[in-house]
C-alpha cells in the first residue's frame, strides 16, 4: 500500500477545517485510507541518514504519513487527497473535467516514427495552461510523478512521465528512436552536452537513476523527443533535458508519458492533468494534443469521458447486507466522487465513473463504495443461520477421501506456468483460444494460468524422480479456460488428476481409478451411445501414447481422459520411468451430488 507524505497544516486548509488527530484519524477510517504515522520534515531525513532522532521544535512542520489502496492513483498527492475528502465531506460538488474545445488544426501535434515500435511504441500528451504554481503545489507536481514512476508505471517500465515548459518549445513534436551517439543534449540539472551512450555510463553512479537504465541501455535504438527545432525534450524513461525544464515561474506544461501499455499509459496522462487542472486559469480544463502514429492514424490526448456502468439496486444491497434506497445508494456514490442516479429500468443506479476513477472496473467496485460512504461500523453483524459449504467444495473433499483410500497421495501445484509446459511440452500447440496470459509475468515459470493439472504433475514427478517406485499422486484443483460468455473473460473449472510412476505403465490402475470414482458418483458403467451413465472411447490426444489412451464420456459429454504419458513429454519433464495419467472435470457430478447430499438431510 503506498504511503503519502502531505504537511498537516497545508492539508487542513485544503480542507478548510482543523482537526485533532483522534477527528483525523476517524475522517481516514470512514474514507477507507489509513493515518499511518504523524512525523516531522527533520525527522524524516534524519532517519534516511540513520542519525538519531531529535525531539521535535515547536518550529517543525508536522507531516502526515496517509497509506492509500495502491489503485487509487487519484490520492497520491495532497491535491486528490484533499479533494477527495472535501466531496466526501459534502462540501465540493463532484468536478466536471473537460478537454478544451479547440480545431484539430489549432492543436499542437505529436508524430510517432515507426522505430519507436519495437522498444517504447506508445506515446500520450496533453497541456495545462496557464498553470499557477507556488513552491508547495510544484514540489506536490514533482512528487506524484515519483509516486505514479513508483506505482502503476512499475518504476518507468510501462509508463514514463515527462513535463516540460511549453514556452521553451516549439511544436509540432516528434517521438524518434535513434542509435544513441546520434543523439546530443543537455540533460536537467547538468551543464554538459552528452551523446546518450554517454549519458548510460555518466548515470551509472547515479543513485537516483541508474535503476532505470536496464530499461533500454542494451537495445540498438533510443526513443528521443524532439520539437520543431530539434531540441530535445526527453529521453525517456531516463531523463528530461534541460532546455524545457519546468520551475516555479511556468505558465504552460507540456506533459508526455511514453510507454509499452497504452491503457496505463491514458491512466498515468488523466491522473496528472485532472489533479493539477485545479491549478489553471480555467480551472478543470485541459488542452488536448493531436498524436498520428507511424500510420498515420491521429488520436486526441487526453480522453476524459466519463465511463458509465449500470448497476442493479439488489446486487449492491444484497452484497453488503444493508435494505438501502435508490436515492440513499446515489447520494453515497456521488460522496465517493461516482455521479449516479436512477436508472431507467427498475432498481438500476446508472453511474458515471469520471477519469480520476480508473480503479472502477465492475459493479463490485461501485458495491465497495456504498459500503465505504455507509460506513463499515454501521453495517449490523449478522450470525448467519447456516454455514454450509459449496457442494463443489464438499464434492472435492470426498473424492480427495477416496483417491487416498486408493493409496494416492495428494499434492499441490502453482496455477501459473510457463507457455512451454502447457503446450510445447505436452506435444500441443498453441490454439490461442484456451490459456489465460498474465500481463506482466515476474519470470517466465508463471506467464500463463494453467489449462490442464497434467504439467504440475510431471513437474511433481520429475523433481523427485529419484523417489521409492511406484511414485502414486493426485490432485483436485482448478484450471482457467477463456470464456467469452463470463463478464471477466474466463472461468474455473475444477479438475481431479491422478499420476502413477513405476516400472510398469499402470495404465489398469488409473482405468480402475476411473471406476471408483464413478461407482462414488452413483454412476453405471454403459454401453457405448447410452446416455444414462458413463463409457470409454478411443482417443487421440498428443500428450497420451497412440492407442493407448481413452476419454470418458458421461451422459453424452466428454469429461476426461486417461491413458499412457506419450515418451516425449516424459522425456521433457525429465522422468525416466513409463507413467500413466487421469484428468476428469469433476464439477459434472457436483448437480447430482447436491441433490444427494440435500436427500440425505
């Protein structure tokens, strides 16, 4: 959770009201942010240079330290914070940000090159005009840039902030990738003119900077900014020049952010130009800035719609497990800076999420704050009549019984995995329709959610491949499927798989696993196109040996297969020794299952 660092006094007069620190306290507890600690500037520092701590002087700003949820990007500064707080309070109105209404002719412009595409393709910008700073609201600017580097941009990986004085520059821009002796320029806060090769060994003992240097030091090619004259606004993500370097006496700002991921990129652009709006001569308004990709498709910067949702009365007052009104719902949004109002059809709430808001992804977080603005302390505690687990937990629970039973022992895999294990290594290939990908993987073992237990179990047995045989293991654990008709793109679905090692196939053990579990079921055995029970059929999956492997099919639907490990996926996975394999769905029983267990009470 970031921490924000904000001057109580500056703060509570953003907010027109003194507190004590018990009032601030609960004010942070009811908006659903955190006081964390209450420190001095003196302090501080002393701390980051390890020296002892002094007692602190009447004469010492008092700092508080405010933990925020890490995506609410909109309260990383004192600006947000302080905003946010005061519509929460009831005293400001919910602002109304909009993109000033200039021609495409009049707008300054942004040209991509198509070398920028294969190390920082992206690019947004906008203007705020005719900004007022003083030395509190610069360094509070300065500051959020740091804390969005830190945050969503993952230390200037995806996102990279730069701001300049537009009145140094001169437009149209262009955003160039270039082999780094060709590019020269003064970087901010140096004297010099370097190369930018130059400028990778000139920052290395940079404390600061030199953590950003892996980010593009080995490609061939720089991403540069340039205006009309050539001069250089920005190496990004490194470093802004010094030619257009913004201070206290800046009237208009031109904001850049380069990237690898143009949604975070539009997120990090809207968060600095909605917050520091509040500083212009027209006050919530931003200037837009025409890009034209390499292309030559043009786009508008920033885009400030307003992102409506609508959301049904009953899920949000079901889920919270408070009877609320329509009317009661709305005014709780429009505190939580969400305009909403009835909608059209029955109980509805139309809501209008507004571009500092971009944590709002679905109904449930519209549910999260009604429950915020209501109060958590005012939801009544209720002993629920009954706890009783899911008939799909209670369903995996007595087959994880009978597989034990059956001299298997359980394990427990990662439901991430690398592309290669799913696919390459099971003799599949890659269908594009199946595996969910994970955006930003921390390495390559977990790029993707797993579609299939089978590859966590030869991992299991390939590790310990020098264990007693028969090696005998199961596991009863989900995968993840893409599925166009979920909300979020994908489902669960629970599987039970079972492996067995040994000097022999034990291909009659798992086929006579088969049928315990389905004489567990309740389910017969039938022949062949009978709908009332389950039978084999021949198969032909890659990952199993030809001709011997079988799916199973329950009431006229597929739901498993079992058979001998193919020797090419036993060989990838390392493991010596023939092994045969069961995977079966098992949430196709857990129907039948409830109905059951419901009989037996």
């Amino acid at each position: 959770m970031p921490t924000v660092s904000v001057g109580r006094d500056r703060l509570f007069a953003a907010l027109g009201k003194t507190y004590t620190r018990e009032e601030f306290e609960d004010l942070c507890f009811r908006f659903g942010i955190e006081l964390d600690d209450v420190t001095t500037e003196k302090a501080i520092i002393l701390k980051e240079k390890h020296l002892e701590e002094e007692q602190p002087s009447a004469d010492d700003e008092v700092i508080y330290k405010i933990e925020v949820p890490a995506n609410r990007y909109d309260l990383l500064c004192l600006e947000g914070l302080a905003q946010a707080l005061r519509i929460f309070n009831g005293q400001d109105e919910i602002p109304r940000y909009k993109v000033a209404n200039i021609s495409k002719e009049s707008m300054l412009k942004m040209r991509i090159q198509k070398e920028t595409s294969p190390i920082r393709p992206f690019v947004v910008c906008a203007v705020l005009r005719g900004i007022t700073f003083d030395e509190a609201s610069y360094n509070s600017f300065i500051d959020l840039q740091d804390k969005l580097h830190q945050n969503i941009c993952r230390k200037r990986t995806l996102v990279a902030i730069g701001t300049h004085d537009l009145d140094t520059l001169q437009g149209p821009f262009t955003y160039e990738a270039l082999p780094p002796p060709e590019i020269n320029f003064v970087p901010l806060k140096q004297v010099k003119n370097f190369r930018a090769d130059e400028l990778m060994e000139f920052y290395k003992s940079d404390l600061k900077l030199k953590k950003f240097l892996h980010i593009i030091e080995k490609s061939n090619v720089f991403p540069v900014i340039y205006d009309h004259n050539r001069t250089v606004l920005s190496l990004p993500p490194i470093i802004n020049g010094a030619h257009s370097a913004i201070t206290l006496k800046t009237k208009n700002v031109f904001i850049e952010c380069t990237a690898t991921d143009l949604s975070k990129a539009n997120i990090v652009l809207n968060t600095m130009v909605t917050t520091f709006s509040a500083y212009c001569e027209r006050k919530f308004e931003v200037e837009p800035v025409e890009v034209i990709d390499a292309d030559g498709k043009s786009s508008i910067y920033p885009d400030l719609s307003e992102y409506k949702m609508e959301v049904p009365l009953s899920y949000i007052t079901g889920t919270i497990g408070v009877p609320l009104e329509v009317d009661e719902v709305t005014s709780l949004l429009n505190r939580m800076q969400l305009q909403a109002n009835r909608g059209g059809l029955g109980d509805t709430i139309n809501v209008s999420v507004p571009p500092t808001r971009s944590d709002i992804l679905h109904a449930c977080d519209v549910m999260e704050d009604v429950a915020i603005a209501y109060g958590y302390n005012n939801i009544t505690k209720r002993k629920l009549s009954s706890l009783k687990p899911l008939p799909l937990n209670e369903l995996s629970d007595l087959i994880r019984y009978e597989i034990a039973m059956n001299g298997f022992t359980e394990v427990l895999t990662w439901i991430l995995c690398s592309k290669k294990e799913i696919f390459e290594m099971l003799n599949r290939k890659d269908d594009k329709s199946s595996a969910v990908i994970i955006g930003n993987p921390r390495s390559s073992d977990f790029e993707v959610v797993r579609t299939s237990l089978m590859p966590g179990m030869l991992k299991t047995v390939g590790h310990n491949k020098d264990h007693p045989k028969p090696i005998k293991i199961f596991e009863v654990g989900d995968v993840v499927l893409l599925d166009e008709k979920k909300d979020v793109g994908a489902s669960n679905r629970r599987l039970l798989a079972a492996l067995y090692c040994g000097a022999n196939s034990g291909f009659e053990l798992i086929h006579s696993l088969v049928d315990r579990v389905m004489e567990v079921m309740g389910t017969p055995f039938v022949p062949v196109g009978d709908n009332t029970g389950y039978y084999i059929q021949l198969s032909d999956e890659p990952e199993f040996l030809t001709g011997r492997q079988a799916k199973i099919i329950y009431k006229g639907r597929r739901i498993g297969i079992f058979g001998i490990v193919h020797p090419e996926v036993l060989n990838n996975f390392d493991i010596p020794d023939p092994c045969s394999f069961l995977e079966i769905g098992i949430e196709n029983f857990c129907r039948a299952f409830s109905i059951t267990a419901d009989s037996s009470h």
